[in-house]
DNA sequence: AGAACATATACCCATATAGGAATATGTCAA
DNA sequence: TTGACATATTCCTATATGGGTATATGTTCT
C-alpha cells in the first residue's frame, strides 16, 4: 500500500508546507486564486492543485464572483488536529508542569498522613 | 518532486493514523516494541518502521532494556502542529464565538452612539 | 556455543504524489 | 464574435511510501 491520499484528512492535507501556508493567507480574509499566486510565489496551476486538496477535505469554501473564484479558509475542519494534539499538550505547557508540581506535592502530603497514622 | 518524506517534520510523521495510534499508546506510559505489536494487531517490522520515523521526528525516544527496546513519547515535538493550529481555534471555539458577539454588541453600541452624537 | 527471544533492516511492489508544461473551461469586454 | 483574463484540468516524471516477507543484529538463558 502507498501513503493516504492528500485527501484523506486534514491531518494529510495539512502535511504540506504550501497547503499551510494558502491557510494562513486566507486566514486574513478571503482571496481570489490569483492574490494567492502571487503572494506564494507559486505557478498557478500548482495553486489550483492546492486548492483542490483543501477543498475536498473542507479546509477551504470557494465562491463565484464574476470571473474570480474567491475562497476563504474554513478552520472547523482543523479542529480534529487541534484537539489530537491538545492531549500532548501536558509535554510541554508551563501550566501543566505547575499543576505536576501540585499533584506531586499533594501526593507528598498524603504519604505524610500515611506515616503519622502508623 | 514528490510528497515530502515522512520524516520531514512533525506534520508529515503525523500524518499517517497508525503513528498517532502509537503515541496515542504511549501516552498512556513508555512501552516496548511487541506491546505495541500486540496492541496495534500489525506486523512486527511495521511497527519498527513506524516507530524510526517517529524517533526520526523526534517525537519518540527509546531506552535500552535488556533485549527490549522500551519507547516513550516526546511530546514536544508536536508543539509546532499546536502553535500552528491554535490559529484558527477561533474558526470553530465557542469561545471565541462569545467573544465575537460580545464585539458585535460593542460595535452595535459605538454606532448608536454616533447616531445619539448626530 | 547454541537456542530462543526481541527488534531492526532489506527487498519487492502498487500507489499517490508535487511540480512543470500544455491545454481546457468559463467569464467579461469591445 | 473575438480576444483577454481567471482558473481548472490533463499529462508527464521522479520519488517516497506502507505493507508483506525474509533476514540480519543483538541479547539472554542453558
């Protein structure tokens, strides 16, 4: 078997650098496929392709308007990611550590009663 | 050019379900090879496949035990994916709908305002 | 040393890319 | 209608993949 279509998931769709960074474009608001040409740099059809896996995994909405085609991100569907990567989150968040540190001392505490009780 | 390899970054490791389903297992706590063997119910090989990609990334470490090789997660290395998605948390957070109401009401009064002003 | 166990690596294959280039589709303007 | 503009699709190719299977490496026990 290969690797999961680009299409699969967000999680897949989002594994690419461009794909990322089309969202953080239009993270600042709605943009025609040319805008998004230019501020990436990229040839257009390779933009249109880009697209394409964005919208078929409903990372982005598109709308008619005249000649253009305007799209703007839709986030909803990263919230599975979000929420994937939330409950790692303990590794590395400053307030996790603090709240070990309670639980630990806590834990301390009643180990003290333990040893008085005998 | 192709896809990215897998051990490009976080993004890429992550994006395959059965390297998440192996973090998802050690999250609960370090583990060696055939544990994950027997609860993934795959092949040996592609277990150790998955997990050098993910030790690649960083997002796994690995002790030596006797002849077991016992790996735990290294959840810092998925604090990029985190940081990157918290972006658009707003696109799906209740939260941050409240928020948005709340400006609105505000926006709401600052044009009666005008309108008193008038 | 030899056997059993634990894990990693090598090899094969079908498949899906991402970018490049050319072209098709669709819309507006003269 | 014809041409210019905006976007999508098609075709090409090199490349990396994930699973299957066989095998290599390393460790412990007898």
């Amino acid at each position: 078997m290969a690797r999961a279509a680009t299409t699969a998931d967000a999680f897949n769709a989002v594994a690419e650098p461009r794909r990322r960074q089309i969202l953080d474009l239009l993270a600042g608001g709605e943009l025609p496929v040319n805008d998004l040409v230019e501020l990436l740099g990229l040839a257009q059809p390779q933009v249109s392709k880009h697209l394409r896996v964005l919208r078929e995994v409903g990372l982005v909405d598109v709308r008619d308007e005249g000649r253009q085609r305007v799209y703007r991100v839709n986030g909803q569907s990263l919230k599975p990611i979000h929420d994937w990567v939330k409950n790692f989150e303990q590794s590395w968040s400053q307030r996790f550590e603090r709240l070990d540190s309670v639980l630990a001392e806590l834990k301390e505490r009643e180990l003290g009663d333990e040893r008085n009780d005998e």
